[in-house]
C-alpha cells in the first residue's frame, strides 16, 4: 500500500473548484434513463452518450477531477477506437470504478437491503488497476422507515453495511485505489429532515468506526455521503439555508478532519437544488475538508435531455453539461450565484 500515492489521489479528486462526475449507472439503471428519451438500451448507445460527455472540454477540462465508471464502460473504446479511459485521461481526470454489485434485500430485515460484492473483489481491483483506475466507489443503502416507523434503519442493517463498506475501503487500499465510502441514507419518503440527520448521524458514526477497526487509513479516503435533507414528499420541507446548516453540523459530528474530501451524490434532488445546497455549505462555513460533488443526475439529467440521442444534439448536449458543471464547480467554492 502506497499511503503517499493514495492521498495524492484522493486530494486530487477533491481539487478546488472540481468535483466527480458519476457515470457508473448500471445497465438497467442507464436504460431506465435512456427510456426518458425514447433511446434503446445498446452498449453503441451508452458508449455514444458517454463519450460525448468525456469529450466535453470545459467540464472535463476545469470541473472534472473524476469519473465513476461502470465494468462495460472501463472496457469500451469510443468511435475512434480511444479507450473511454484515455479520453479520461487526456482532459487530466482521474478514471474511477464502480465495485459493488448492488443492493439486495437483507434476510430477516423487511425493506432493508445490504450491498454485496465482495466476494473475489481483490482479483477485481487488481484487474480495474490496470485498467487504469485509481479510485473506486462502493454505495450502501440506508432506507428511513415512514410514517413514524423508527425501526428502520435496524442496527442490524447499519451494521452489516458499514462493516462490509469498511471490508471494501481495506481491500482498495491494499491494490493502491482509493475508496469512495458511500453510505447513502435515501432521500424517497416523506420523513423530516430532523429524521434524517438522525439517521445519517448514526450512519456515519458507525462508518468511521468500522474503518477504524479494519485499518483503513482515513487520509486515503473520500466521503460520499448524502446531503441532511427533507424526504422527497415532506410536507414543509427544509430551506436552503436549514440544509445547509444541519449537513455541515452533522457532518462536524460525525467525520474526522483527517478525511480528505467530502463529495456529496445528488440523490434525487433537482439540478438547482444540488448546487444551492453545495455552495450554501462552502459560502457560509469555513471546515476542515473540502466540499464538492459527486452528482450523477443532477450532472446528466440536463445534457441527456439536450442530447436526446441524437447526433445532430451533441453540441447542446455537450453545452448543457457544460454549464453544470461550471454551477457545480463555482459551487465547490462558495461562489455560485442564481
Ligand atoms: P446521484 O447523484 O444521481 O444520486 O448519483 C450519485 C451516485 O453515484 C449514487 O451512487
């Protein structure tokens, strides 16, 4: 294990004014995006899109520190037969990688999942390395129980996923990639927000201990965590501001000022909502890590609808994800303006 290479790394993924691009949909989850737009489920399909997105200069350029890859993608070659690596690569961002294969239900826990994948991960990071990953991503699911069910999240599941995330983090570090540790509490539901800083808290306070006790090093890590937030279909749900503040409260509770970076998943929120939230953070606190993105949807859902799998689109497909990740990044630094 490199400790010097690892935290290079993961100061690099956490750049000023930069954050992660997560392009790691699994092939369902990518087609159920691309039946927004009416295109078909093809690996020329995903290969298209992606591609577009890695040829994007600006973004990838000033905004991109990183990208999430899913296995097909860190296998594919655009058009011109440039590995979708290199093309990584050549805007001078790092290429990362999916490892779990999801979440399943957890037996004996209804409505409760635990994330696998696991089993042969060290073959499949010492693999991705060649491949020429650098960094790796690993999401556990944390449902909150609604309508005043306050036994879920169990500790059972808490614990079997943040062991199992920590059991991920130790593996990466001994193959010289850093961890994305991603404990995402779901923001579906109608919960409130104080609801869900409990649950994140406990979430988070049980993460960092279990890396504690499997070894693993905090200065080669990045946090992903969920913003501390209102569920989706809350009545009176949390400003801004209340956002803001509570995450970086929790947050200030839970994760040791030795973590490098803390880059935030959007989890549903609207594009808008995504950047507000980040640069309240930055704008109003001054904290002991940077904080950015690693947004999926709220990074492509503007470009996908632009492009709408058309080639005559690639431009204005391209200009829309320019422009969020310039909002994206401005955010980063506290210096996005509506
Ligand atoms: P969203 O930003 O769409 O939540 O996706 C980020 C991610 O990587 C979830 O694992």
């Amino acid at each position: 294990m490199d400790l010097d290479q690892l935290n290079e790394t993961a100061c690099a993924m956490v750049a000023p004014g930069k954050g992660i691009l997560a392009a790691d949909e699994s092939t369902g989850t990518i087609g159920k995006r691309f039946a927004s737009i009416g295109l078909e489920n093809t690996p020329d399909n995903r290969r298209d899109w992606r591609e577009m997105l890695f040829r994007t200069e600006m973004a990838m350029n000033e905004h991109v520190s990183g990208v999430i890859l899913y296995d097909e993608t860190i296998r594919q070659s655009a058009r011109d037969g440039t590995t979708l690596v290199q093309l990584i690569r050549n805007a001078g961002a790092i290429p990362g990688i999916k490892v779990d294969t999801g979440a399943k239900a957890l037996a004996g826990a209804e409505g409760e999942t635990v994330t696998e994948g696991l089993d042969g991960l060290r073959d499949r990071l010492a693999d991705y390395y060649e491949l020429g990953a650098r960094f790796a991503k690993w999401r556990a699911v944390i449902n909150i129980g609604q309508n005043g069910d306050d036994s879920v999240p169990s500790q059972y599941c808490i614990n079997v996923n943040m062991h199992a995330l920590a059991r991920y983090a130790a593996l990466c570090q001994e193959a010289n990639i850093v961890p994305i540790v991603e404990p995402e509490v779901i923001m579906d539901g109608n919960h409130s927000i104080e609801r869900c800083y409990e649950v994140t808290e406990f979430a988070l306070k049980t993460l960092y201990r279990e890396l504690f006790d499997q070894g693993v090093v905090l200065e080669g890590t990045v946090l992903k965590p969920n913003m501390v937030i209102s569920g989706t279909t809350a009545d009176d749900r949390a400003g801004i501001e209340e956002v803001a503040d509570m995450t970086v409260q929790c947050l200030a509770n839970c994760v040791p000022a030795a973590v490098p970076g803390i880059a935030f998943l959007s989890g549903g929120q609207s594009d808008e909502e995504a950047t507000a939230h980040l640069n309240a953070m930055n704008a109003s606190y001054d904290l002991p890590w940077p904080l950015t993105f690693s947004y999926g949807r709220a990074l492509q859902a503007a470009p996908l609808k632009a492009w709408a799998g058309k080639p005559e689109n690639v431009a204005a497909g391209q200009a829309a994800f320019n422009h969020r990740a310039r909002m994206n990044g401005l955010a980063s630094l506290g210096e996005w303006d509506a």
